[in-house]
C-alpha cells in the first residue's frame, strides 16, 4: 500500500466490513446445473494515452560470476518514471516493449524504457498502486487499486488489434484491496453455457487474499471466487495432475508475480499452489474450465517456490530457504530436475522479507531466466541483486549476477515498518525477448516520489532525512 496520512486508514475491521466478506464468500463459485455463471459485464471508460516526459539517467554496476566474484561492470540506463513511493511492477511483451505498473497508471515504452507513454484514466486517482502481464497478440492486463480516491478497484485492458486501453471499475472486492496481483489464464473455459478463450484472476487484500475476484473479459471483475471454500466443499479423493509439457510462444511473457502463487498452463488452465492463506490441503488446485471452481490436484513433484512454464512447456522452479536461492529445471513436467544455487556476493548475507521476496522470468526460445531479489550488508544497506541462468540444457547454469544500484540504501517494507523509513515493498525483473534485462532497484540516488506535486505523504512527515524511492534499470 501506498504511504499516506495515517488518518485515511481504517483503525480496525468493522463489523459492516466483516459482513461484506462473508457475502462475497457467499457469492464465490456460482454455478447452476454445475455450468459456471459470470458476474454481468462492466461499461468500459476511454483512457487518453499521452507522451511522458520521463527522466533517464546513464550508470555503471557491478557484475559479478557464478561463484560471486566479482568480474567488471555492465552498463545500465535507469528512471523513476512509473514507479509510486514503494513498488515497481514491470513486465516485457513478446515484441520487446516494457510495460511498467507500479503507480496509479500503467505506462508503456517501445524504445527499451528511452521514452514512455502514460495511460490517463477517466477518474482521478492520487497514489494509487497496480499490476500488469501481457497477454497474447501483443494484448495486456491490468489491475489498479486506489485507496485515496474511494477504495477503488479497476480493471485495466489493451488490445493490441485495436490499439486501444480501456478501464473499468471493479465494484465487488474485499475492502482496502492492498496489493493486488493479475494473473492470465488461457482457456477456454465454458461460462453461461458459451466459451471464452482466457480468464483474468486477480488476489490482493488486507482483511484477507483468499476472496478473488475473476474477469471473463479481461476488464470486468464481477465473478468472486475463493479457492479455499471451493476446495473444503469439494471431493475428498485428490486426482494426480500431469502438467502437460505443449509448446506456447505466449508462456515466455504471461509470467504474474510471484505473489499470485499461481502457474498459468500452456496448454491452457491454470494451478494454484498450496500457500499459508488458501491452506488448500494439496499441492495445488485447478480452476476446473466448465464450473469455475478450484479442485485439489496432486503433483508428481512438491512445489517448494514460484514455478514458471517457459515457451517449450519446459518448468522453472525458484525456491528460497532462509537465505539460500536455488533455481531447479524440469523437462517432462516436473517428474525430474536439476537445480543450480544461486549464490550471494560475499559483502551481502540477508534477503530481504519472507519466502517469495523475488521475482523470476523465464524465456524458452531464449533458453535463459533471471531472478531479482534484494539482499542487506551488515550495515543493513539494500543490494538489488539479478541472476541470469541459462536454461538451455537440462542443467541450469548461472552465467552471470547482476548488481543493480550502488547498494547504499536501507529500506523497509510495508505500510508500519515503512512509515519512517524509505520503502522498497517487492522486488521486480522483466526478460526482453533480445536478452535485455529491466529490474527494479533502490538506492542513494534514486528521487523520492510525489504523488501529487506539492502534498507530502507520510513518508515525508516521519523520515524527512530519507528521500529515496524505487525506480527502473534497463540493462544497455
């Protein structure tokens, strides 16, 4: 969540709050004659997309090798366009843009972040945040969450045949939706009694992530759904799934954040892995494509991080233990891997947060992954770290560790830790489809962010001595 005046949050949950999520609990799933039915359509707004007049800044970073010595340095331009106080959120489509989400507005940029355009909105917004995957066809999806201006959520849609954003208001949702995560789905799935070829999930929350919200349509978010209650009320036996290993070019660009805890299929549907808030009681669950509803599965493997399936149905599997990263490959769909570590400079020992506090990118005709995380010194001092590992063979090999920043900058993460403290709330990386990397980073050089020029946020008021953000590095 953005920072803000303490004053425009809510103390405690209400007990008109609590009601709210035991409706739409209640609403999760509907099915009549177990043919899944959708929440009725959203009325689109225009959006004006409009040049930005971004910064951009030239600079020079460490790298290092597989062992984390380090080897010379790598060149980088970066901005702090997109961004909001706490968060940037950044993807790649298959034809090489960048789309950039971590504000009130999702921006785009076909030139390698050289230049930007802003998505304008219809309704005003102050400091909000969102999220963005790409699609196929050159199509994008987002969600934008605003608590400032009404608690709002909106659904976010490009189309790329039309060259066209739209927006929409999300009207059914938890209150204080913080932290949202989109995920694409390609079907089809039967809703109404038609197919639709994709849905959109999107989880996020504070009273609680287990209530998501779905889209048919990519931009009306009006189908509740709660894979914990699908799952309690559906069969005891749990069926072995095998994940089909089909070739998609569309899977090297759909990848959500891990956050999400979700794997979109290439061969379409989509898993989503046991987790501590949906407690599902399997390895995973799988959004059946005719009711709408989450039903266990058993894996022949056990998910222990994010996984990602890459363009040639090949599975990527990052998996954090304490302080330890290893990236783990699979061919044949998860019945066997081969993992490399990933290991640490020596002049940082601490990742930051808790388990899935990186990100991960995989790209199969590129045969290569990268990995960003955000690793302390011991003077606390944040280091923006990326791995890129080749995956072209069945074992997987770093190539090289990225340093991104100077690396001499503490930060905290969250709404309480973060409110006297400059924040740096997740870690984001894209993978361009010529090997180009774009990464969030954080350090002494980075401007602090305004929502609105002229009006503090609480940041301002509680840390007057900090003044630093996150922002985007494009490698060069």
């Amino acid at each position: 969540m953005p920072s803000n005046p303490p004053s425009m949050f809510p103390s405690s949950r209400s007990h008109s709050t609590l009601r709210r999520v035991s409706l739409l609990a209640a609403l999760a799933g509907l099915t009549v004659g177990g043919i899944a039915l959708a929440g009725p359509p959203v009325p689109a707004e225009p959006t004006t997309p409009t040049a930005f007049p971004s910064q951009r800044f030239p600079a020079t970073y460490t790298t290092y090798d597989a062992n984390g010595v380090r080897t010379g340095t790598a060149k980088w331009h970066w901005t702090p366009t997109g961004g909001n106080c706490c968060e940037v959120y950044i993807t790649s489509t298959s034809k090489g843009g960048l789309l950039e989400y971590g504000g009130s507005y999702p921006y785009s940029s076909a030139d390698h972040g050289k230049t930007w355009t802003r998505v304008n909105f219809v309704t005003p917004l102050y400091n909000g945040e969102g999220a963005i995957v790409a699609g196929p066809h050159g199509d994008a999806f987002g969600i934008s969450w605003d608590p400032y201006t009404g608690d709002h959520l909106q659904g976010v849609k490009y189309t790329a045949a039309t060259k066209t954003w739209q927006t929409a208001e999300a009207p059914i949702k938890t209150p204080v939706f913080d932290r949202e995560w989109i995920t694409y789905v390609k079907g089809p799935f039967v809703v109404d009694g038609a197919k639709v070829p994709y849905v959109t999930i999107v989880r996020g929350g504070t009273v609680t992530k287990t209530i998501e919200v779905l889209s048919t349509d990519g931009l009306s978010y009006t189908t509740v759904t709660d894979p914990n209650v699908d799952v309690s009320q559906g069969s005891s036996e749990i069926p072995t799934f095998r994940i089909p290993v089909v070739k998609n070019p569309d899977a090297d660009f759909w990848q959500p954040n891990p956050g999400t805890f979700t794997l979109p299929l290439n061969a379409g549907g989509v898993l989503l892995f046991d987790n501590s808030e949906d407690s599902l009681g399997a390895d995973a669950a799988r959004l059946n494509p005719t009711t709408l509803k989450w039903e266990r599965v058993r894996l022949p493997f056990k998910p222990t991080g994010t996984v990602r399936q890459d363009s040639r149905g090949w599975l990527t599997m990052v998996t954090r233990k304490g302080n330890d990263l290893t990236l783990a490959l699979s061919r044949d769909g998860g019945f066997s891997w081969r993992e490399t570590p990933l290991v640490l400079p020596p002049d940082v020992s601490k990742i930051e947060g808790d388990g899935d506090f990186f990100d991960v990118k995989v790209n199969g005709k590129l045969g290569q992954a990268v990995v960003s995380s955000r690793v302390d010194d011991k003077l606390g001092r944040g280091h923006d770290l990326v791995w890129r590992v080749d995956i072209a063979k069945a074992q997987p090999t770093v190539t090289k560790l990225y340093a991104v920043g100077l690396g001499n900058a503490p930060t905290a993460i969250g709404l309480v830790a973060g409110a006297a403290a400059d924040r740096f709330d997740f870690p984001s990386v894209a993978l361009l489809p010529d090997g180009r990397i774009a990464a969030s980073f954080q350090d002494a050089t980075t401007p602090r962010n305004y929502p609105v020029p002229g009006v503090p946020s609480t940041g301002q008021f509680l840390n007057p001595g900090g003044g630093h953000n996150p922002a985007l590095a494009i490698l060069d």
